[in-house]
C-alpha cells in the first residue's frame, strides 16, 4: 500500500489487515463459549435481574432485589438479556465475544497510527495490537458481563478518531474539527450514558483533543464540540433513566450521592465503593506500581500484569528525555500521534484515581498500556534496532508476568439460567422476601411473575437504617394477607432469622426447601409465619 492518501500510511484497512480484525474478533468468540457461562458475583446479583425488571415494569413492585444495583441503568445488560433468552446460549456467548473481541479494530488503528512507516510495520502492528488484547484482567474478564471490556470498544473509538484524524483536526478547517470532534465525543459519551464509571474517559478524551496541534481556536472549539457530542451520548443512554430515577426516588443516581440529592428514600450517605481510594499524595503517585505487585490494592478481581504500571514509569522518564535529551531523527513513533495518546491515559488516570480507583474501570487502560510503552521507547534518542530490542525484551517480560484470574464458569447448556423451584401453591397471593448479602436477583426471572420480591435486610437497606425504603417495605410485609416465603443463602440464614423478626415473622423450619440452579446456591427456601396475629 502506498502512503499518499494519508498520513497514516492509507485511510483503506487492506484485505489482509481485514482478515487479521476478523480473525482475532471470530478467536475472541471462540474463546469465550469455550470458557462457559458467567457465573461472577456481580451477573448473579443485577445483570440478568435488571434488564429483566426494566423490560417487566417491576420498578417499585420489587424492592432492592439487587441492592443498589437494583437502580442501576438497565441499558446496558438488555441486549445480551434478549439475545440470551431467545437463542442457545453457545450463540450469545459467541456474540458476547465477539463485541469483547472488536477492542483488536481501534487497538490496531491506534498502532497502525502511531508507528513509523517501514517494512517491519506489517508485522509490528498487528503484534502490537494483539499483545494489547492479551492482559490479566482484559483475559480474565472474557465472556463476562462486567462489561468494562465491552465499553472499551467505544472509549477507544473515541481515542482512535483522534489519532487517526489528527491532520484534519490540526490542518483541516474549524468545521471539519469540529465534525471529527463532535463523532468522537458522542461516541464516549455513549459509553459514560452506559456506565457512569467511564467518566474519566471523557475527560482523557478532551485532554487528547485540545493537546493536537493547532491555534487557541481550533483547540478550544473542538473541545467545546467533544463535549457537546459527549452531552448527547450521555442523554442517549442516560437521560431516560435519570428522569425516571428522580421521578420515582427523588435522586437520579439513586441511591448515589445521596448526601447531595437528599432522596428520603435512603440514608444521607454516598453509597460508594471507596475502599480503593488512596489517601495521600505519595500513595497516589506509587499507586500503579502498588496494584501492579499487588492487585488486592485496586480490585476484587484476581489478576497479574505489570504491563499499567511499566507504561506509568516510561512515560514520566519520556518526560525529561523529550525536554532535555536530543532528539531522535527517526523515532519509531510519530510524535503528533503519541501526544495525545499521553495526553489521553494521564487526564483519564487522574481522574480515575479522584474518584474510583478501581482497576477494573481502566481496563481501557490496560489494553492501551502496550501501545503507551512502544510510543515512550520510540521516542527516546536510541537507535532502532536498540528501540526493538528493548520492546522485546519489555514484552516478554511482560507476557511472563501476565496471569489471568478466570472466573467460575458454568457449562454452555440450555436454557442460560436455569432454576428449579419447589411448589408454589397459590402464587397469585405470595410474597417473597431475601435476606443477606448474597446476590440472588437472577432467580427472580424464574419465578412466578406475579409474586413481588421484597429484600428486607443486605448492602441497601437494612431492619433498622431507618430509611423511607425501609418504612415502605415494613408497611407492605405487614399489610400482605398471604404466604410469605424467604429465600436466603444457607450460610446467611441466621441473619436472616434476624431480620425477620424485626419484621415479626419467622421461619417455619422444618418445612424449609430448595431452590437450585445452574450457576449458584443451592438457596433455602422457607415459609415463614407471623409471630403473633395483631401485627400493625
């Protein structure tokens, strides 16, 4: 291919790059049914109930079944739900894997954009972007519903349509950057309407455009049009279910931040997962080396790779090389292309790490790391073969010190979830309550749709917070004039008693069942009585 029509070699994928895209997409896929069925903490407790509840009007008629995920945008989780109960699950496992796999096609745009033209590229470039597909985290999450590797198609997207389009927004008219801007922010934006957790994302996007080349104008006005194509994903995706939120709770995040929106129906506390959140500056500073020798610092997910924080260290050493080394005639890299993949990764760091801290929610991140490390070693004053020989042996150690964590994972058979149930007499005047901390909300698609499901004690609401929600519910478990059932995790039963008798209820032990399924429990399931008859 020749390299007249664009400063990236040619604006055309040939036929061969096409068919390596294809390749690693339809390998993804593969690799994903092979693995089974997700069965994480997180699927069994929200992302096979949310979609459910949204697509069935459940909202009020079931209480916090998910904890606060029970009130999590369901957008995200309604496409594989559907695809998932219509279809054998080899098929939406595959399809999962394939939208996971896609992450290979901005990868490999980026790494076609960034490096050097020359005769070895047609073999580095598609090492490259491989290699960005292969972390600890990114294998370990294949085939699973955390979704922050499907996400990552698009907030890499975003980043690509910089890269990519850099001359246009540096040479091309004001109307033409504003175009390419508002496209990528738009497609962020999306990603942060899906899950909010992709925010930082957004704000390494702007960071990527306003350091391309250009005047103030040109700078400032495709800032401006980046947000205001991030603004519009957002709504897309977000605006629907904010407004429902604030309708239905007084809070649009809900439960959220509630110390700010004051809804009554939750206490006056941010609900945040903080626990990863560091407290000082050096604890920031050092934090990607901290969670690259120990990945308990950053996450609940097990996982080896040192892949974040090598690209951390070579990038502040590229620092100082660029300000007071010589420099490099032939770099491996293109400058203008590397900027804003810097500018990108170190405005998304530090948001992140300001708000989340999570490793899991830059898993962008971590496929990006590889190309991050190509382009700080390409710009250092060395020669080529000394630039190669470095990335090699920098890879391979990388890829020695790169373990996956793989989840439990369920069969490929079918239905997806499959629950068998003890006999419910009279489900048309039944209740069911849960109780405990363990994540029970994919049952619920199982059951008889006409019983309400009432969690009465776990992470949102508890007998005695005192919160409206928990007001509300003690209202209607006494109001109800019919059976009343407990489904609970055999381990959590004793907390369980608890709440119940907070509630005035017991468990009718001896005429306890239970429920199994295929990617949890087996589950108690026990009637319970009144423990007098005047309850109010």
């Amino acid at each position: 291919m020749t390299s007249n029509r664009s400063p990236d070699r040619a604006r055309w994928l040939a036929p061969q790059e096409v068919l390596f895209l294809a390749a690693v997409i339809l390998g993804w896929a593969i690799l994903v049914i092979s693995l089974g069925k997700d069965t994480s903490w997180d699927f069994r407790n929200y992302h096979w109930y949310a979609p459910y509840a949204f697509l069935n009007h459940r909202m009020g008629f079931d209480i916090a079944v998910a904890h606060q995920a029970t009130y999590y945008n369901p957008l995200l989780d309604i496409p594989f739900y559907l695809l998932a109960t219509h279809v054998p699950s080899w098929i939406a496992l595959g399809v999962m894997g394939a939208v996971q796999g896609a992450n290979i096609i901005p990868l490999y745009l980026i790494a076609r954009a960034v490096l050097r033209d020359s005769t070895d590229n047609w073999i580095l470039t598609p090492l490259l972007a491989l290699f960005c597909m292969c972390g600890g985290l990114t294998l370990g999450l294949a085939g699973t519903t955390y979704y922050d590797n499907v996400l990552s198609v698009l907030t890499l997207s975003s980043l690509a349509i910089v890269v990519t389009q850099r001359e246009r927004l540096t040479n091309g008219t004001i109307r033409q950057g504003i175009v390419v801007a508002l496209i990528g922010g738009l497609v962020v934006g999306c990603a942060v309407g899906l899950k909010l957790p992709q925010a930082p994302f957004a704000l390494g996007y702007a960071g990527a455009l306003a350091i391309v080349r250009g005047s103030w104008k040109q700078r400032v006005t495709r800032v401006l049009a980046g947000g205001v194509g991030g603004v519009i994903g957002l709504a897309l995706f977000s605006g629907y279910w904010w407004l429902t939120m604030y309708h239905v709770t007084g809070n649009p995040l809900f439960p959220y931040f509630n110390q700010f929106f004051d809804s009554p129906l939750a206490l006056d506390a941010s609900y945040r997962d903080m626990r990863f959140l560091p407290r000082t500056w050096p604890h920031r500073l050092l934090y990607p080396l901290l969670f690259t020798l120990d990945w308990r610092v950053a996450d609940d997910l097990g996982y080896a790779d040192i892949r974040v924080g090598l690209a951390y260290v070579l990038s502040l050493a590229t620092i100082p090389v660029l300000l007071f080394a010589r420099r490099n005639r032939e770099p491996l890299v293109k400058p203008d292309a590397a900027a804003p993949l810097f500018a990108f990764a170190a405005v998304t760091y530090i948001a992140w790490i300001s708000v989340f801290a999570i490793y899991r929610y830059i898993l962008a991140l971590e496929m990006l790391a590889p190309v991050l490390i190509t382009c700080a070693i390409g710009l250092w004053p060395l020669s080529r073969r000394v630039q190669l020989t470095a990335l090699g042996v920098l890879a391979v150690l990388a890829a020695a010190c790169t373990r996956p964590e793989w989840l439990e994972r369920a069969p490929v058979t079918n239905p997806y979830v499959q629950v068998k149930l003890p006999p419910i007499p009279d489900p048309d005047h039944t209740m069911i309550l849960m109780a405990g901390e363990a994540p029970m909300g994919y049952l619920v698609p199982s059951l008889p749709h006409q019983i309400p499901i009432l969690r009465i004690d776990g992470w949102m609401i508890t007998p005695e917070d005192g919160s409206r929600l928990t007001a509300s519910t003690k209202r209607r478990v006494h109001a109800f004039h019919g059976e009343i059932y407990l489904i609970a995790e055999e381990y959590e039963i004793g907390r369980a008693t608890e709440a119940l008798a907070d509630y005035g209820l017991r468990i009718r032990y001896l005429d306890c069942r239970q429920i199994e399924a295929n990617l949890g429990g087996p589950y108690k399931f026990c009637p319970v009585e009144r423990l007098t008859e005047n309850q109010p």
